[in-house]
C-alpha cells in the first residue's frame, strides 16, 4: 500500500514538472534597451515544457535588433503592454537583421495592446526608391518566418523603416485587431506582406501606410482578409508576380467586407510583362467598399514601375477564377475598371456580379483586354469587354474605356 502510494504521489511530480511553464515580467527600465532582458525571457520560456506567458510592462522602451528563435517545448504569449521604440539612427543598424523578429516557433501568441515604434523618419527619406533608383536594404518592423499555429493580436505597428510585417513560410496564422499606422508618403512601407504560407486570416484591423495594405506574394495558399479598413496606401494588391522563376501558385485567396479609403488602388492584381511562369487562381472579392480611390479594380499584367523593366513579351502569369461580388463607391479616376489581361494567356473565370462605381468628374469607364468576364446583376461602370485593348500605359483601348496610366 505504502509503495502504490508513493509511486502515485512520484508520478503526479513527475507530471507536474512535465507541464511546468514560466511566466516572466520583464524588468524593463527607460532608457534602456531591453532586448538584452527580452532575448533571456525568451529563452527560460522556450525551454520551459508547459505555456509561458512573458510580459513587457507599460511604459516606453528603447529595443534594439533581436532574434526569438525555436522550437520550443510549450506555448508562449508575448504580452507587449510598452511601446518599444527601434533606433532611428540608420548608420547603427544591421542591414542583414530585421527588428523584431521570431522564427520556428509553433503555438505563439502576441498581444497586450502595445506599440511597435520602428522610428522610421529618417529612413523613408533615404529610401525613396522613385526619386534616387536605389532601394535600401532596411529593417521591418516585424517579421514572422516559419510560425506555426500562432496569433498576433491587439498590437500597432507604427512608422516602420521598411515593410510592417514580413510573413514568410508557416501555417495557420491569425492576425486580429492588428493596426499599422504610417503616413502615405512612407515609401515602400508595406503593411502585411504574405509569402509560401497556407491558412492565414486577418480580420478586423486597420492599416494605413505609404505601400500596399497588404501584398500577397507567390506560395501563399488560403488566406482570408475579412473586416479590413485600408488607407492611406496603394489597396490590397496579390503580386507583384513573375520577376523571379519558379515562384509558386498563388491559390485561394479571399477578401470580404473591406473598406478603402483614399488609396492608390482597390483590389488589384499585377504581374511583370516579360516574366517567367506563374499562376493566380481561385481569387474572391465580395462587399468591398471604395472611398475616393483612383483605382478600384486593378488587373495589371504589364506591371512596370517606373519604367524598369523590357514589354517585348507579355506576361506568363495565368489568372483564372476571379470573381468581383458587390463592390460600390467612389473613384477618384475615371477609369474605375481595369482588366489588362495577358495576350500571351488571357484570364480566364473571370466573374463580375453587382457593381457600383461613380466618377465625380463625370462617367465612370472601363479598360478591358484580352478577358471575357461573365456578367451576373448590375454594372456600374458597365463591363464591356471585347478583347484586345491596350494594357493600362496607352493604347485604343476596348469598347466602354480609354487609355489609362499604370496604377503605381
């Protein structure tokens, strides 16, 4: 009876040790940085076998560069309360390292409500990529590679040197109530970009910034944006694509309930003119909202910034199975619909359902080649596609459009 009882009461320690987490509050002080203090807590709650829980208390923070690495053995919870503030001085950084970044790690959550301040200032006038042909080399504000499981909720990300949040590699990743601030002359400051991930959702957040609210980059696979407020920026764009051989399929993708305010663009697409093989398919957007925006609906597949790249050959980026469902409001371009297909592979499954979409200056028009959408409900500017038109740049365009310039 006396050893039954013992080895009972040896393997409930056994097991209590087994789910053992760590909770840990940072000693954060002013003025100091606290990556030193963040780069241990991450360390004791990586190794800890149960979920750990590491807080960052209210107040503001200087944080330098720093890398949080796993696996690691439990979950944890990042609760940033503090606005950490990066160095605004660009000559102290590594050019190689983001700011905050977590790589490998299953089961993470970010919250608190804090404020990631990349300081970023000084740094968009030495990167103004239009102005001088040279694009720096400088740190996100956040980047998550190879996360797994993870939500990164309640948290700003505010004035990054480069883009917001780079998302590279993983599965099932959430953000929710997640807002980006930045001015729309911060250039090349994309908020949320997406790449090689599957099952991504961000929902009910804000993002304003100088660059695409968010950009949706090769291999990313069932991504959902619903509730989503954009502007100032240049709209939710998938691509660029096609600059780069074997970039893989862009598949699933689905926006609902967005609301632009102000931007460049709406909802657009761009692949490279001359590109290598790509393929975009399965792409929904349905109840979208646009205020004052130049460029509603965007299919560009001459996408050519500032002139940097050669048209002798259209693009290979096949587009298929796009649907545009009730999408109303306000252009502040005329041309309010642009569908530039490829000539050298037309778009395909191609569905246009109720639109509505008004010029102030007068009639709303469109710009279609090379597709022959599928019309269901009413049309605001009306669809007509005839093939063959110019690619936005110039050209005699389809019947229901002129020339139009090249959203940016």
């Amino acid at each position: 009876m006396m050893i039954s009882k013992f080895l009972c009461t040896f393997a409930l320690f056994l097991l209590s040790n087994l789910v053992e987490g760590a909770n840990i509050n940072i000693a954060a002080k002013p003025n100091v940085d606290i990556a030193p203090e963040l780069e241990k807590a991450w360390k004791d709650a990586c190794a800890a076998t149960g979920a750990s829980t590491i807080v960052i208390p209210k107040g503001t923070f200087p944080m330098g560069q720093i890398k949080l690495a796993g696996p690691c053995k439990g979950p944890i919870d990042l609760q940033i309360q503090a606005t950490l503030k990066a160095s605004s001085d660009i000559k102290t950084l590594d050019r190689d390292k983001e700011w905050l970044t977590f790589r490998y790690v299953d089961k993470l959550t970010v919250s608190g409500g804090g404020v990631l301040d990349g300081q970023g200032t000084a740094a968009w006038a030495a990167n103004d990529c239009k102005k001088t042909g040279v694009c720096n080399n400088l740190p996100n504000n956040l980047s998550l590679n190879f996360l797994t499981n993870s939500v990164i909720r309640d948290i700003t990300s505010l004035d990054s040197k480069l883009f917001h949040v780079n998302v590279l590699a993983g599965k099932n990743l959430t953000f929710d109530h997640f807002t980006i601030k930045a001015p729309g002359d911060s250039h090349n400051t994309d908020g949320i970009h997406i790449a090689k991930i599957t099952d991504v959702n961000v929902i009910d957040s804000v993002i304003g910034t100088g660059d695409d609210c968010i950009s949706i980059g090769d291999g990313t696979e069932n991504l959902h944006i619903t509730n989503v407020t954009c502007g100032p920026g240049h709209g939710i764009s998938v691509g660029s694509l096609g600059k780069t051989p074997g970039e893989e399929p862009v598949k699933g993708v689905f926006l609902k309930d967005i609301k632009f305010i102000g931007t460049d663009n709406g909802v657009r697409i761009k692949t490279w003119p001359n590109s290598h093989l790509g393929v975009v398919t399965d792409i929904h957007y349905e109840n979208i909202e646009m205020e004052d925006v130049k460029n509603p609906i965007v299919i560009d597949q001459e996408y050519c910034p500032n002139n940097e790249c050669s048209k002798v050959k259209p693009s290979q980026v096949k587009l298929s199975k796009i649907s545009y469902k009730n999408i109303k409001g306000t252009s502040a371009t005329e041309e309010a619909v642009i569908f530039a297909c490829s000539s050298g592979v037309p778009c395909e499954g191609v569905e246009v359902g109720d639109i509505n979409l008004t010029f102030k200056g007068g009639a709303a028009k469109t710009v279609c080649s090379n597709v022959k959408p599928t019309l269901t409900g009413k049309q605001v500017p009306p669809i007509t596609c005839g093939g063959g038109a110019a690619a936005p740049g110039g050209g005699a365009a389809a019947p229901g459009g002129g020339a139009a310039a090249a959203p940016a």
